[in-house]
C-alpha cells in the first residue's frame, strides 16, 4: 500500500492491517514521523515529537502481535495527545510558558491506558494557553489544513489539525465549553466527548474541573467507539471518575438508527445559524429520516442561563486552578486567560451559588427531556469555518464567544456525552458539522447512530489536500 494512501487510513483500517500482520507497527509509525517532518511545519500541530519512545513502543507492538497477543482494536496504531496529558519523562506544559520546564514523574491515566492498548504515542500536541479560548502570545497557532486564512478551533487545535492532516490516527483533545467539538467541527473530524466522568481527568491540567471532559478525535465514529473504549473508566487516583462498567462502543455500530427517537428543536437549532450550519443541519435531519430514525419535535430547556452562567463558572474554577500562581505570576500569562481568571476572582459566594441552583435547575430540564427521545440532533456550532480574522478576538470578546458557545457549553454544563460528525462544506470548501446529543452514558449510542451516518455518507472520508 503506498504512503500517500496510508496515512488518510481510518484507525480501525490502519489497525486491521497492522494486527493482520500486512502492515507492521514499526512501519506505520516510520511513515507517520516522515510525514510529520514533511507537513508539521507548516501547520504546526506538535509541541513535541517523540520518535524514539513511538519507534520503541511500535516494535513492542510487534513482537506481542507476532506472539498472539492482542491488546485489542489499537494495538500497534500510533496516535498522539493534547499537551495536557502527562507524560511520563516528556514535558508537558499546557499551553502555557509557566509550565514549559514541567516533566511529570508518571503518565496521566489517558496516556496510560493508551498505552495498555498498545497504540505506541507519536507525541504531544498544541492548544491554547491552559486549554481556554486563545494560543498564549507567544506560540505560533497551529493551521487549519483546509484553509490556512480559517480557523483551526481551539482548545484542542493540534489535535484536529494533527488528525485531519493525517499525522496520527487518532488523538485526545478535552473540551471544557466546546474544545473537542470546535476543532473537529473546523477540521472536519468526528470528535466524541463522553459524560463527564466516564475518563479520568488524573494526570491532566484543568482548565475547570467540573467542565473538563476528555475524549477522542478521530476521522470515524468507529474509530472514536475504539479509542473511547481504551481510555474510559474508573480511575483510583480520580475519585470522580465512573465507577459504571465500560461497554463495548463498537457492538451496535451496525445497527443502524431505526426505532431510534430523535429530538429537532427546529427554533433553537436554525434560529441565528449561518446558511451553510442550516444546510448542513437539513441535510443531518433528512438522513436521519433514510436511516429509519423517528423525529420528535422537542422544545429544548432555554440555555440562555447555562451560558452567562458557564462564564463565571469557568472563572471561578480556573481560579482555583492557578491560585499558587496568580496573581504572582501574572506576568507569564496571555491576556485571555487572565482575563478569566480576574473574571472568577470578581465572583462573590452568593453568586457562585446562584450559578450551582441554576446548573442543577438546566441539568435536570435536560435530563427530563431525554425521558421522551433517545438522541438529539443540533449543529455543531453556529457559523460554520470562521476565518481567522473573525475570531481573532474570541477570548476577549464576550459577546462573540457566547455565538460560539451556544451548542457546546450547554453539554459541558450538563457533563452530557455527544458526537460531532462532518456532515458537509461550505462554498468555500470548509468543512461543517453537526452533533447528536444522548443521555448520560449512553456513548454506545452516539457511536452507533455517527456510523449509521457515516455508512449513509462519505464527508468523514474527504481529506484535506496537502
């Protein structure tokens, strides 16, 4: 199989060949840091590259292959990690100068069970200064493979740049007010972000913790089913990790979405969306319809409080955060995450506790309405592929943040699992996407219902030409 085919593979299709023996671990990996070194700098999607330990850990991968020991669907694909995820003797800072010295003693939990599954870890990926809405000023923005004038999405920017521009398999990104949805929505990925709970947060910097959620960025739902299944469950050194068993994200992927109930807020979702969200989002209802899907009419809880509220919310808890270091270092931070912390300092105890009755009062509406559907089905976000100019004040401006957040953070609010799938393209050639919503821990079902998409459609499977 040539290279130029190899690394647009799907993790699952990279993994078959490799544990089928057609393909070797150490040959995939050799292909995937070429390809870095060919493409990377130009879309900067590394913070660091760590060749020797993937090289190492791909002939691992091959030796217990050769035995006849499986590790399961991930075993021997190589993959890569947002730079908050500890690695074990690697640096790992955040996206923040503070922390560019910083080398953890042992792996966060995700890296750790990354490597349980055998995937050998190409290295570490940008994002924005300690995962919140802007690159700190002096890192150079990874660059959206699509369009280098569009925005890549933050905070998981390396992630989504890394995976659709086919320099690893798979990668972790977290979302904390949409940074696992707003990079795969930009890059055209499908990005899953589980219950909050459902993966351990041990061994990976918050931004906010009662928001931080990881999960995998990927170029399927299958493939994202695979990487949940590696990484999800309980957690001893998280206390706030599930203790619920982790099923098998890819037994119902071929089953379709019939007898499936599938809630359309028709206002909420179209109302104020650019045209091609609206398209893109039609087009989502009608292949839901084909697939055997009952649409349900619902009227979605009013968000307008979970967003002013996750503002504060969000200040408040990185606050906490970074308590040992601002204002005494005030100096080594960029001004958006400064900005939010001084906006979680100004909150006062009766306001944060107005916000926690309000959370709990949204949480449950939410909750209620799923007693009547199974998934809900929203755009990703509300302008489609916004170019770099427009959001260029994001993390300053309240108003324009708001936008964004106006299909994410409500999911963050609630800690409600969704999926994001591609589902069509600008005019220009930008990738745009949608998301399905399900209960609390009801992840199989968002995978199963993004693979009866993606078997229905082939927008996963357009790539970038670099």
């Amino acid at each position: 199989m040539p290279n130029t085919d190899l690394h647009y593979l799907e993790l699952l299709e990279v993994g078959r060949l490799i544990q089928s023996k057609e393909l070797s671990s150490v040959e995939v990996t050799q292909a995937q840091l070429d390809r870095i070194g060919q493409v990377d700098g130009g879309l900067r999607s590394y913070v660091r590259v760590m060749a020797d330990s993937a090289l190492a850990e791909a002939k691992r991968a091959d030796a217990e292959i050769a035995r006849g020991e499986s590790r399961g669907p991930l075993h021997g694909v190589p993959v890569a990690v947002k730079d908050l995820c500890w690695t074990a003797g690697v640096p790992t800072a955040a996206g923040m100068t503070l922390y560019q010295d910083f080398v953890p003693e042992v792996d966060g939990t995700v890296v750790r069970k990354l490597r349980e599954a055998g995937a050998p870890i190409l290295g570490k990926l940008q994002l924005t200064e300690s995962a919140y809405a802007d690159h700190h000023p002096s890192v150079s923005p990874p660059v959206n493979p699509w369009n280098a004038a569009h925005w890549p999405g933050v905070s998981s920017s390396g992630s989504g740049v890394a995976t659709a521009a086919g320099l690893c398999y798979g990668s972790l990104g977290t979302d904390t007010g949409g940074s696992i949805r707003f990079p795969s929505a930009a890059n055209g990925l499908t990005g899953l972000k589980p219950t909050w709970g459902r993966v351990s947060r041990h061994g990976a910097f918050e931004l906010a913790a009662t928001l931080d959620h990881i999960g995998p960025m990927t170029r399927s739902a299958a493939d994202a089913g695979a990487m949940l299944g590696a990484i999800a469950g309980a957690d001893a050194n998280d206390p706030t990790a599930s203790l619920l068993p982790v099923p098998d994200y890819l037994a119902d992927i071929g089953k379709g979405l019939a007898g499936l109930r599938v809630g359309i807020d028709l206002r909420w979702a179209t109302e104020g969306v650019d045209a091609p969200t609206r398209e893109v989002f039609d087009a989502a209802v009608a292949a839901v319809k084909t697939l055997g899907g009952e649409l349900r009419e619902v009227r979605f809880p009013d968000p307008a409080q979970a967003l002013a509220d996750w503002f504060p919310l969000c200040g408040i808890e990185a606050a906490v955060v970074h308590e040992k270091t601002y204002p005494a270092r005030k100096e080594m931070y960029g001004p958006a995450v400064a900005g939010l912390i001084e906006l979680g300092l100004a909150q006062s105890g009766t306001d944060y506790q107005k916000i926690v009755l309000h959370r709990h009062d949204f949480s449950g509406r939410v909750r209620a309405m799923f007693e009547d559907i199974d998934l809900l089905l929203i755009p990703a976000t509300g302008i489609a592929s916004p170019t770099m100019e427009r959001m260029a004040q994001m993390g300053v401006d309240a108003e324009l943040m708001a936008a964004m957040l106006r299909y994410t953070c409500p999911f963050d609010m609630t800690g409600s699992p969704t999926i994001t799938l591609p589902g069509g393209f600008t005019p220009a050639g930008m990738p745009v996407a949608f998301q399905f919503v399900s209960r609390h821990f009801d992840e199989a079902l968002l995978v199963r219902a993004g693979a009866a998409f993606q078997q229905l459609t082939d927008w996963h499977r357009r790539h970038p030409a670099l």
